[in-house]
C-alpha cells in the first residue's frame, strides 16, 4: 500500500514536471508571438506619415496604448506569418486575461525613424533605443532588470519600432498560470490516495475477519464458515473452505471409529490369549494343555488376522479419487492369489479351481488392492466352506465387462442377510467359524474405487455363496 | 547344517524366532544390533539371513546394501512390520531375496527360508522328504533310487521342489520350461507332469485346475 502511494506520488511529480516545463515553454513563446504583435499594433496606431519630418516626440500613457491596442481587438488580428501551429492571440478570453493582469502597461514602447528622432514612446520609457537588434533580444538596465525585446525596422514608415517587456513580469505570470494548472492536482493527489486507501481498507475488512476467524479456530473446531457475511469475491474460497473442512470432519470421523473399532474387536482375541496362556500355565493333563495351545495359536492368528484387517481397510477408507490405476491382467492376479491360497485349500482338502477366459481383455486398476479383493474372496470362500468343498475362481468376459465370480459349495448366507454383511464387524448370525468382520467390508471398498459393486448370490449346485464383481472395461 | 543369523531386536520375537528356527533344524545366531550384525558377517558364513528394517546402531536397508555393495550373495529375507509397497520395493533394491510381514507364521517362515536357500544353491541338492533332486549331477533319487528323468522333467521337478509346500503357477513352471516367450496354449507341461507323476508317486504331486502344481511337503 504504501508502495503503492510512493510510486503514484513519485509518478506524478515527474508528469508534473515534464508537462510544466513544456507549458512554459509554449507560453514563452505565446508572450513573444504578443509581444511581436503588440510593436505592429503599436506602429499602425501611430502610423507615421514617412515623408513627414517631426522633430517632437509623441508621449504616450501605457493606459492609453493598452486601451487603444486591446479596445480594438481587429488589429491584433494576425500580421504576417507566424511559427505557430495556431493562433491563439486575439480570442476574447485571452484578451481578457491580458486586460486583467494590465499587460500592456508593463511594457515600454519606442517609434524610431532611421535617422534617429524618436517619434514616439510611452511614458517611462527610456529616451535611447532599448535594443540595437533587431527582432527577440534580451537585456540587463542599469537597474538590474531584465528585459526582453522586440524590435523591427519598417520600410513602408521608414520607421523602427521597439517593444519592451519586463521578464520578472513574464516570468511572474508564466508561474501564475503553472502553479495554478498543478496546484490542485498535487493537492488532491494527496486527498485521492487517502480516500483510496480507506475504501480498500473497508472492502477488505470481511476478509480480515474471515481470516482472523479461521486463526480464531481450535485444530478440532470443523463447523463451516458463514457464507452470508462473505463479500461475493470471497465466497468461491470460503465454499472451497467448508468442503475441505466437511471432507476433514468425514476423515476424522473415520478415524475415531476406526480407533474405538480397533479397541473393541482387539479386546476378544487378546482376551482368549489371555485364557488360552493361563490354561496352558496351569493345566496338568498333556492332551488338555495340548489343546489349549492349540486354541492359543488360533487366537493369535485371529488377532493378526484382525490388526491386517483394520490396515488394509483403514488405507482404504480416507477418501482418495482415484488410486494409482494402470492395465491389469486379471487372469495374472487371478493365477497369483489362487497359488498363494491353494495351499490353505489343500489342507483341508478342498478342491481349488480355477478358470481365466483365453484371451481375457485386460482392464484398468490397481493391481494391489485387485489382489487384496479377490484374496479376500477366495479365503473367505477357503475359510467358510467346510473340509473336502469345492471352491471355484472364474473371470470371463460378459460383454463390455470383465466379470469375476468367486463361488462355493459352503453355507452360503441367507438373503435376508446378503445386503447386512458388508457392514463393518457385522458376523452372519448362524457362523461359528470365527472371522474379523471386515473382509467385505474391504471388498466392498475396493469394489467402490472401482466404481463398480459386488452381487451376492448363490454359489454351486444350488447352495452356497458366489460373489461377482464385473469391471466395466 | 544350515546356519542362519536372525538380526531382530524386538526381544520377545528374536528369542522367539530363535526357538523356533532352532527347533526346525537351523543352527541360530541371532544378534539384535545393525553394527553387531555387520561385524558378525564379517567374522562367519552363513545360509542365509532374517533381518528387520527398524534396527539400532544400522537400519536393516542400509546393512543390506553395504553387504551388497561387498558383493556378498548371501540370501537375505527381510521380516518387518512394514508392509507397503513402498517398503517392498526400497528392501528388493536394496537387494533383498524376499521379504516377509512380521505377522506372518513362522511354519511359512521356515518354508521361505529353506526355499532361499535351496535356490542359492548352496546345498547343491534340493531335499523333499525321501525325494532328493541333485542340481550339480541333474539327477533325482527316490528313497535312494536313482530315477529316469528327462532334462525338461528335470526342470519342472527342480522348480516344483525348490518350493515345496507352495503352489507354482502354470506360467513358472512354463517360464523354466520355454524361457520368458510363452507356451501359448500347448499341453506340453501336462505331458511332464504327467509323467513325473508315474516317476515320484500321484500323491506327491497335486494339480491346482486352473492354476499350477504343488509338490506335497508330507504325502500320505
């Protein structure tokens, strides 16, 4: 701001400066362009017989020259040429403006004949030529006064006629007329910044106070901020503002379940360590303690199960766009997670299968979080499908889709309950086998940042569970 | 037998982990610093090595590249609790053989290990129960019985055996067969396993429909 005002102050002086001096110049020259034009004036008012010799000299009051030249404006009409583009001599307001100051009787007039007889000359001036020149001159009197002049012989009166002016009353009238075209502009300059300065300040007061509002804030405080009071300039970013902060309060929200969800469903798993550890510490029967530890192992595995669980589902949950999606064989990432898991489903004697369509269209997305879908999938299928099932992998083309199906001989999941299962921790009510209750859930997720969703329906031969999930390509 | 050095500092789990190796049949050093571990490299020869990322004294990544940068070959498999891409990338630069997620149970743990260090080819020989496939001669015994194989048979068998327990996608199995160009749709593969099968016993050798074979660890 205050730049600002420097850099308009310092620009106006150097305008005012330039534009001041190129006025005093052409007001020079209109003073000299009068002065040439008042000794014409002078000599046709006089205009001396040139035959006729007068050896008294006529004594004229300045008044009565002014009077005689500026009460008859015709003869100040142009005489002769003039380097002038225009002619501003001779219009009414100039003359009046000559008139008000008295020009005229400042100046000294002399009418020379050739021979020497000074014919005539207004009152006051000196009885000796003032200049030798002829045309513009210059001159210091014995005073210390400096005079300009305007001198020209005439051949038609055989006379020679000399005008003279004062330059302190030239000067004193060319600063007149300058300090009166920059005086208001540098006493207003002031007076425009200041009001300028001020306006600014008050447009900009709502944004101060939206600022000093949101420093106001505590890290937690999330409500949005009050559109009404914004000025219209402003409001794109205080919209901006409240979606980030909606977006954050979201995330926080997603934090602080995931947080007490974690808490919760840990407890079970670290209480059944807990029960299994002090069986295995005080049992005294080897079968007993066995088994105990036995239990203890599974315990722990859910635990772990679990806290992978809640990773993979928290990474998944903040709301990224777009993941990094690139060209994915599906039948690549089918083949992998199908190896890593057959030997789980050999264990208990299952029969694992798989099938990829030849020549199956490659689609796009995240390679990582595809895997982690279909091995969820397919160890859901592994985990819930009793010993000696069948579980079946299939991805196919189903016209401008890929379409993976996961299904199984097992369980299955009752209807009523199909829609309920992707909700976090929810367990299907008839299950004994224990499960984390967020293999879905992350499923689903995955499936959302797919844009696409997972079916339930039922699995082979009339019973079980099939979940399909079809990319559209 | 085989050694192993484990550089964990997690007490609960080295001791852990050196129980157990111990008990799988390792001879275990486990160490718990990152500078500890570098001079204990410096000083003896192992088969392999578990090492965790966050260490005192060296961080696991920055030991691995400095036994890297030594042309050491020795297997290295990291263990950490870190388990993003991110990390598995930075460890295989670094030159890491395999990396493992700490929850991971120790029985894949073990497997892993033995698998490292058959593929280092160390032993010289691949050994799956009374199955021993021996890598410098090309020849696979059965109960001591030498067996008639094929040198593509061979290859599968090696294949199968170096992961034992794990099942080997078509497509690897493929690779070894007829380099990285694939077999397109030939049966070719079917045919050597068809015959291994008649060679080592049906039992020891299931097929996964749709996705590879699998050596059993423990035939019935």
């Amino acid at each position: 701001m205050l730049l600002l005002a420097l850099v308009s102050v310092a620009y106006w002086v150097v305008i005012a400066t330039l534009t001041s001096r190129d006025n005093i110049d052409r007001l020079n020259e209109l003073y000299d362009v009068h002065l040439a034009r008042t000794a014409k004036a002078f000599l046709q008012l006089i205009d001396p017989d040139p035959e006729a010799v007068q050896t008294t000299t006529l004594v004229l009051k300045p008044t009565e020259i002014d009077l005689l030249l500026n009460g008859t404006p015709a003869s100040l009409e142009p005489v002769g040429t003039t380097h002038l583009p225009y002619t501003p001599v001779g219009s009414q307001d100039n003359h009046a403006a000559t008139r008000r100051l008295q020009y005229g009787t400042h100046l000294h007039y002399q009418l020379w004949r050739e021979s020497g007889n000074l014919l005539a000359m207004s009152a006051g001036a000196p009885s000796t030529l003032m200049t030798q020149q002829l045309g513009y001159s210059d001159s210091i009197d014995a005073q210390g006064q400096t005079w300009r002049h305007y001198s020209f012989h005439d051949a038609a009166h055989q006379a020679r006629v000399v005008v003279s002016e004062p330059s302190a009353f030239r000067q004193a009238l060319v600063r007149h007329i300058v300090v009166d075209a920059t005086l208001p502009l540098a006493l207003g300059l002031p007076i425009l910044l200041g009001l300028l300065w001020l306006s600014i300040r008050r447009g900009l007061r709502p944004l101060a106070d939206l600022g000093a509002e949101i420093a106001r804030r505590q890290s937690d405080t999330l409500t949005l901020l009050p559109v009404e009071q914004t000025p219209t300039e402003a409001k794109p970013i205080v919209l901006a503002l409240n979606g980030l902060l909606q977006r954050l309060a979201h995330t926080l929200e997603q934090e602080r379940r995931f947080t007490d969800d974690a808490a919760h469903q840990l407890r079970t798993p670290l209480a059944a360590i807990q029960a299994q550890l002090y069986a295995v510490r005080h049992l005294q029967d080897p079968q007993q303690r066995g088994e105990a530890t036995h239990r203890l192992q599974d315990s722990v595995a859910r635990a772990i199960r679990l806290v992978n669980q809640m990773l993979a589902l928290a990474r998944l949950d903040p709301e990224q766009p777009a993941p990094n999606f690139t060209e994915v064989s599906f039948g690549d990432i089918a083949e992998s997670v199908c190896a890593d898991l057959a030997p789980a489903a050999l264990q208990r004697d299952q029969t694992l299968e798989l099938s990829v369509q030849p020549g199956l269209s490659s689609l796009r997305g995240n390679p990582d979080m595809l895997s982690m879908l279909l091995t969820n999938l397919v160890d859901n299928a592994i985990h819930y499908t009793p010993r000696g099932g069948q579980i079946r992998v299939q991805a196919e083309q189903d016209g401008a889709a890929v379409a993976l199906l996961v299904s199984d001989n097992g369980p299955g999941i009752a209807a009523h309950e199909r829609s309920r299962v992707f909700e976090r921790f929810y367990r299907v009510a008839a299950q004994s086998e224990p499960g984390t209750g967020l293999g879905l859930a992350i499923c689903r997720r995955i499936a959302e940042l797919h844009h696409t969703q997972l079916e339930l329906g039922d699995g082979l031969h009339g019973q079980g569970l099939s979940v399909c999930v079809r990319f559209a390509l | 037998m085989l050694k192993l050095l484990i550089v964990e500092d997690d007490v609960a789990l080295g001791a852990g982990l050196q129980a157990a190796l111990t008990d799988a049949g390792f001879e275990v050093q486990w160490v718990i610093n990152g500078l500890t571990a570098w001079d204990v490299l410096q000083k003896s020869s192992f088969h392999a090595m578990v090492l965790d990322i966050t260490l005192p004294g060296l961080d696991g990544v920055t030991l691995l590249k400095r036994l890297r940068t030594d042309a050491s070959t020795l297997p290295v498999l990291m263990l950490t609790a870190r388990d993003t891409t991110r990390d598995k990338v930075q460890c295989f630069e670094a030159g890491a053989d395999d990396f493992l997620v700490k929850t991971t149970d120790v029985e894949e743990l073990i497997a892993r290990l033995r698998a490292l260090i058959r593929r280092s080819g160390q032993t010289g020989h691949v050994q799956v129960g009374d199955l021993t496939l021996d890598v410098d001669t090309q020849s696979v015994l059965l109960a001591g019985q030498l067996l008639n194989v094929s040198g593509s048979e061979f290859k599968v068998l090696r294949v199968l055996m170096e992961s034992a327990g794990q099942v080997v996608p078509r497509s690897r199995l493929e690779q070894a067969l007829f380099g990285l160009k694939r077999g397109g749709e030939s049966n070719v593969l079917e045919v050597h396993i068809h015959h291994l099968r008649q060679k080592i016993g049906e039992s020891r050798l299931k097929t996964v429909r749709g996705v590879g074979y699998t050596i059993v660890l423990a035939p019935q």
